[in-house]
C-alpha cells in the first residue's frame, strides 16, 4: 500500500469534510418519546444479534482543530475489524485492522504502526480521538458492551433517537429501514465529545445473520418465514394494524406459538385457525440468536396489537337494533 503524509492527508480531506460535515449537520434530530416503547427491547436485540456485517459510506471527523472526511468500507467478523477510509480526492487511503487484543494502522508516513490500544494509537498518529471500539456497538445503535453508564431515548418507532455512554453523545438522525433479510439500521449518525466530532453516512449495509451450527436457512426455514411476516406489519404502530383488520371484519386477536399458542395481553390459548391469528414463523423450537431477536418482536407486537383490540372492543359503540325487527 503506498504511504502519505498526514498532513498531506488532512488537507486533501478538509474540503470534503466541510461539506460531509454541513450536510449532515443540516439533518433533524428525530424527536424522542417520554417512555420507552414496548417493541424498543426487541429491536435492540435483533440488531445486537448481528455480528458479522459490513458497511460502506462517507464519514467526517473533527477534534475542533482538524479534520478530514472520506469514503469507509467496514468489514466486522464478530470481534474483528477491517476499516477502510480513502480520500475523495488523492484517492489515498489508509487501513485500520484489529480485534480486542490490539490493532495495527497502514498507510500513513513512516509505516505501518500497532499497538493494543487502538484509541490511542490513532491519537497519536493522526490527532483524532475515535472511540474505534465502541462504534462497533454503536454504529449498530445498541449500547457498547455491558451497557454501562448508558442511556438510549427512542423515538415512537422504537428506534434510538440518542444514545449517550463513555463520554460521547450518538445521535441517530436516519435509518435504513427493515427489509426481509436485516432489520432497520442507521443511515446518519453523529457521534460527539467535547471537540470531537464522528459523523457517519451509511450508503449501504450488508448483513449476515448468524446461524447455529453453519447451516445455511432457506427461504422456507422459521427464521426466515418469520422476518418475512414481521416485514409486513407496521412494527411501529400496531394499533394501525388492528384497525384495518377490523374494518375488514376480522376481530381475531393475533397469536404467537412457542410450546403452546397464545395472544399476548389476553393470555387466551388457542391454535391456528381456533380464534387466533397466528404470526408465522413463531415455534416451540428456537434457531439462534436472530430467530429468538425476531420471536421476541413478534411478542412485543402481539401484545400491542391485542391490547389495542381489546380496548377498541371495550369502548366501541354497539349498532342500534333495528325497530323493524
């Protein structure tokens, strides 16, 4: 890999970085609800179940004093990084690789340089604090580590809106949404702590869900009829759901099966087709981390879903009899 200057490096990237760093900045923050949702939980553990992902973007740092911005691509294999940033312009880059156990820098003046300590090793040789470790959690949008000292805001959606540990402030300005085969991740994030500043546009996601035992799922396994079926119900707002369903005529509580079959927030048993509507792809049987994420969104929906329906039933109006009868 040739090598450059950091200073050659800086001012090729301040430009683009003005501009990166403007347009996110012009970005609204998402408003935050007082409580946090019920499918919040849910969400969090589908998106932490991910560990093997990539990404590509732009991103922009800033310690106040300096800056540079460029093209990443972010490779993760469970622990390990591999992180690629090039320069719009030079078309330079460098490479940051590691994993717990420390990391090693390529592409700068004077060779490559490791050292356990990531953080501060790109300190030193670039003059930016990037919290390199944690952003592997909070790119994701879930809190890094055990989550100590955190505190996540959600917006109604039950996606984080803010997110603040370790001294660094995480704003999630836009996410990509759900599709069958990942959930919703971010777009926009902007990480800050006193003058630094990371900003980060994701272009792209590209997610492998973990699977026990290295068996490939097929498209008609549980895992993947499931996430299927959770594609299309509003996650967001499932009293929306239970109001079209009812207006079309359809007053079954919607159910969820482990060992036996259930409508959560009614607790009333039952089996398919037997007064319940049943999520598919929900089971006695769990396979993996991803599917027991989605199981338990599907859950956090039922309940929502049937205590809607259940309130509606309660304050509905019944129809007048007719006189003629």
């Amino acid at each position: 890999m040739r090598t450059m200057s950091m200073k050659t490096m800086q001012r090729a990237l301040a430009l683009a970085a003005m501009v990166l760093l403007a347009a996110c900045v012009s970005q609204p923050v998402r408003q935050a609800t007082l409580e946090v949702p019920t499918q919040a939980t849910g969400l969090d553990r589908q998106r932490g179940a991910i560990v093997d992902w990539q990404l590509s973007g732009r991103v922009a740092v800033s310690n106040g004093a300096q800056g540079g911005s460029g093209r990443i691509d972010w490779q993760q294999q469970g622990g390990r990084y591999d992180i690629s940033l090039s320069a719009p312009v030079t078309r330079k880059s460098w490479r940051l690789t590691g994993d717990a156990s420390g990391a090693r820098l390529d592409g700068i003046d004077g060779g490559p340089r490791e050292a356990a300590d990531v953080e501060g090793m790109l300190s030193a040789a670039t003059g930016w604090d990037i919290p390199v470790r944690a952003l592997v959690a909070w790119v994701r949008g879930i809190e890094a580590g055990e989550g100590a000292g955190a505190r996540t805001t959600y917006a109604s959606d039950g996606l984080p809106v803010s997110l603040e540990q370790s001294g660094w402030t995480i704003e999630y300005r836009d996410w990509h949404p759900a599709t069958a085969d990942r959930p919703a991740l971010p777009r926009r994030i902007d990480a800050s702590s006193g003058n630094g500043r990371v900003r980060l546009v994701v272009d792209q996601w590209d997610v492998a869900a973990p699977v026990p035992g290295g068996e490939a799922i097929d498209d008609d396994s549980p895992v993947a009829q499931l996430a299927s079926t959770l594609a299309g119900l509003n996650l967001a707002d499932p009293a929306a759901d239970m109001r079209a369903m009812v207006a079309s005529g359809d007053e079954r509580p919607v159910g969820v099966c482990g060992f036996a079959c259930l409508a959560p927030g009614t607790d009333t048993p039952g089996a398919r087709g037997d007064g319940l509507r049943i999520i598919d792809g929900t089971g006695d049987v769990v396979r993996g981390d991803s599917h027991l994420a989605l199981k338990r969104q599907a859950h956090a929906y039922a309940r929502a879903y049937n205590l809607a329906l259940r309130e509606w039933q309660r304050t509905r109006v019944p129809a007048a009899p007719d006189a003629r009868q």
